[in-house]
C-alpha cells in the first residue's frame, strides 16, 4: 500500500512524520535531500523507535579526539538507546563488539561502497536486530511511502 | 611454587628514612618532628583485627623469619604503603618516595633475592612521579609503580595520570593501586565514612572507580601494554560492575567512542587482582560459581597481604580451584602479569 506523507516542500531537511497505517506505525525521515522510512517498533523490545534522536557516526582515535560524520545516519531508540541505520535498518552495538553469531550481515555484489556498512560503520559491528525499512518516494511533489518493506541496503533518493 | 604478590613492610620510625633524605629534609623532619603514623591513615589501626597481630615487618630478617623461611615462596613483592598519606607538600613527598626506595633498594632486595617491591611515587605531582619512575625503571627488582586506590580528586583515568600510566608502561612496570590512601579525599560517591567498618568496605567500592576510570577514558587504546593490578581491593564485585559496565557501554558508547571493545575484555586484558581480601560464598556451589563468575584463575594471583587478617576467603577460594586453576592463581598468573623468570 502507498501512503502520501506529506508534500515535499512541507517536510524539510531534520523533519520526521509518523504515520499510521492499519496497525503499523512508520517513520519517516528526511536528512539532507534523502528519504527514510523505518517501522516505529524497535526489535530489541518493541520501544517506540521513531521518537528517538538522530546522530551522525562518531569515531575516535583516542582519549578526547572526537570526529563525527555529516549526516545524521543513525536512530536511537528511546528506550534503551538501540542505534539502527535509518537506511537499512541495521542495528550496530559498541565499537569493536562481534555480532551475535545467528545473525549474518552480507553485502550484495556491485553494491555503491556508501552502503558498505564495513565502511558505513565506523568500527562498530553489526547487532541482532534490524528494524522494518520501507522505500519512500517524492511523487509530484508529494512523499509517499510504500508499506511493502524492503530488505537492507535499499533506499530511494529524491 | 608460589608467588605472594602482596606483602608489607614499613620503615620502624622516620628515623629509619633519614638517611636516605637530604641534609633540607632532614632539617624539616627533625624541625617539625614529623613522624609516620602506625596506621597509616586509619588502614590499619594497630589493635584491629585487620591489622594482624605481628606488626609489619620492618627488616628484612624479621620477615624472612616470619613469611619466607620454610615457605615455598619463590618471590615475593613488597608494598609499604607509608608514605600514602603523610604529607599534602609536594616537594616532601617526592622526597618522601625517593628516600623510602632506597630504603628498599638498599635495606631490602639488596639481601635477599626472593623480593621484589613496587616503588612508591609522588601522586600530588605527576611530572615528579615520571621522574621517580624514569629514575628506577631499568632496575628490574621494582616489579611495579603503587598509587593509592584513594587517591586525590581525579580518578587514574584522567589524562592528568596518563604521563604516569605512561612511563610505567614503558618500563614494563605493572601499575598497582592498592587499597587505602588519602584520607582526606571522599571513600565514597556519597562523601566521608563515619567508621573503620564503612572505610573498610570502602576500599572495594573505590577500586570500581577506578577501574571505570581507566577503561571508559581510553587508557588502554592508548597504552595497549599497560597492567594494572588490584591489590587489596577484592574482587567479587568484579561480575556485577562488568555485566552493568558491558550493558550501559552499548548505548552510551557515543560518549567515549575511543573505548573499542567490551568493558570486559579491557579488564581481563588488562587487570589482575590479588587473592587477599576474597569475599566469598560458603557454600560449596555457591562458591564454585562465584569462582566461574568472577572468572578467578584468569584473574587472580596470590597474596598474603602480610601481616594483615582478611579471614579464610582466599584459602577456601584456593581449595576450591582444581589444580590448574590453584597452580594458576598461586604462580603463573604472577609469573606471567610481572614477567618473573621462575
């Protein structure tokens, strides 16, 4: 099902719409020029994800150096701080911490090297879970979303 | 085979020290009558049962007689922890530090090749501390640098401390923080101890501090071969802190996003602790999963803490472990975490 969120011009860059569609509830983001849409439950404990804060990729090199990508990428669930990629859905724990052994992260032949996530992640490894992700478009200046959802690794630009 | 990894001596009186201070500071301590205080700082008032019934040694032949004749001690590594709370002037601790590793030196490992001895270093001037360190580093017989686990106002994990942490990494020196210290610093979050009971206790509470302090503010990044060990401190609050430690880290990483792996793996990486106090369980099997919790004979490594009385803890502890694990927690950890040929 597709569902107008908004006109486009109405939903400026750093502004999120929750919408309700039969049961679900969906976020979507606008960062930059781009479109997210991701499922407002969070898989660690089903925490309303989408009210939580956006934030870039922080790295380190050490003791009080701080460098921060531009784009805020992430989201964090209000409840426990969860961080998923907006695009993917992927959630990462700590820097450096392996990934739960059931859960296998791959990455697609041919894929564009920004949606690497051995390169997106900035050190940190891929968690268990993975929100719900849905494609989002900009149709005759209106946003729609299409609750068919999409796997990781997929997302549409404006 | 074993290795006490804490054992105590003391100078008898200041009078002992002067020799090893400087014609000024030798003025200064006879001028004002300074002395050393038995109970350094309220550690170990001389009638608690803490405090032992021997006293602590204070030559060499009284603690041959006492702990290493007839024992299988292959080292054993002395910790005076006088001068932890005489002076709040920086110039006379230096010197303070200085005249009691001589002492050490000179009164001590000199005579029996058993010792080894951490060296006391200033810890109101950390650039004097590096210099104490710089000076005595290439003498292999100090196994490690011993601060206070009650230091000052700022934990070791400030980078205040890092010229320390350091330069006694790169000397190979294990960093000890050992129970007690400065008395006028707060024991606990919630300020002053009202007994010797809750300053006690403390000692423990304090040392989760520290080791908090040191893994969250990136230490060992950038220090991958420094070692600190716990001396005195316990250990059995070790699963709690971590299990809490690994599970705040994962959301609250961003802060300090120079810490790369698990709370965890930096302190078994990175942290032994000594046997003396062992708070633990009775029971059987309650005991044997403390000892698989706390994860002990990686962990652990042997110590006396003589002449101090902490109870049977750590004899129950070693009687619980199988051979490896007892062979472990006697010896090889040491051997390995100081680099002690056997």
């Amino acid at each position: 099902m597709r569902i107008v969120v908004a006109r486009a011009e109405d939903f400026a860059p750093g502004d999120r719409r929750i919408v309700e569609v039969d049961r679900r509830s969906i976020g979507v983001f606008r960062v930059g020029d781009r479109f997210y849409a991701i499922n407002n439950h969070c898989p660690h404990q089903g925490g309303p994800l989408c009210l939580g804060r956006t934030a870039p990729w922080a790295l380190s090199s050490g003791p009080g150096e701080f460098q921060v990508s531009e784009e805020h990428a992430l989201l964090a669930c209000p409840w426990h701080g969860w961080e998923y990629d907006l695009a993917t859905g992927q959630s990462f724990l700590g820097p450096g911490e392996a990934p739960v052994r059931s859960y296998q992260v791959s990455v697609e032949p041919g894929e564009a090297l920004t949606d690497d996530p051995d390169l997106r992640m900035a050190g940190r490894a891929p968690g268990p879970y993975v929100a719900e992700t849905f494609p989002v478009r900009v149709e005759d200046e209106y946003v729609v979303v299409d609750t068919q959802p999409v796997g990781r690794d997929r997302r549409t630009e404006r | 085979m074993t290795i006490d990894t804490d054992a105590h001596c003391a100078p008898a009186s200041i009078k002992t020290l002067l020799p090893y201070l400087d014609a000024y500071w030798r003025e200064y301590v006879l001028g004002a009558n300074l002395g050393l205080s038995p109970s350094v700082g309220g550690a170990y008032p001389p009638g608690a049962p803490t405090s032992g019934e021997a006293g602590v040694p204070n030559t060499v032949d009284e603690l041959r007689a006492k702990l290493l004749d007839g024992s299988d001690l292959r080292y054993a590594i002395l910790n005076c922890v006088t001068p932890f709370d005489v002076s709040r002037n920086l110039y006379f601790e230096a010197a303070l530090t200085r005249a009691i590793n001589e002492w050490l030196r000179t009164e001590w490992l000199e005579h029996d090749e058993r010792l080894r001895a951490g060296m006391v270093v200033p810890t109101l001037d950390p650039e004097a501390a590096v210099a104490e360190i710089e000076r005595l580093g290439t003498d292999r017989r100090f196994t490690q640098v011993l601060l206070p686990v009650r230091g000052l106002d700022v934990r070791y994990g400030h980078k205040r401390y890092h010229p320390v942490l350091e330069a006694a990494a790169a000397h190979g020196l294990v960093v000890c923080l050992h129970a007690w210290g400065r008395v006028a610093s707060a024991p606990t979050f919630t300020g002053a101890t009202h007994s010797y009971l809750e300053d006690y206790l403390s000692n423990a509470q304090i040392v989760q501090g520290q080791v908090t302090s040191l893994i969250a503010e990136g230490v060992f990044d950038k220090l991958p071969d420094l070692r600190i060990c716990l001396a005195e401190c316990g250990f059995a609050w070790a699963p709690s802190l971590l299990w809490r430690f690994d599970k705040e880290w994962k959301a609250v990483w961003r802060e300090v996003p120079w810490v790369k792996a698990k709370p965890s793996e930096y302190f078994y990486r990175h942290f032994r602790a000594t046997t003396q106090p062992a708070q633990l369980p009775k029971d059987a099997k309650e005991l044997a999963e403390a000892v698989e919790l706390i994860r002990a004979p990686e962990l652990l490594m042997h110590a006396s803490d003589y002449p101090h009385n902490h109870g049977d803890g750590a004899q129950r502890l070693l009687a619980a472990l199988d051979g490896a694990a007892a062979d472990a927690v006697r010896y090889t950890n040491a051997a390995a975490f100081y680099d002690l040929a056997s």
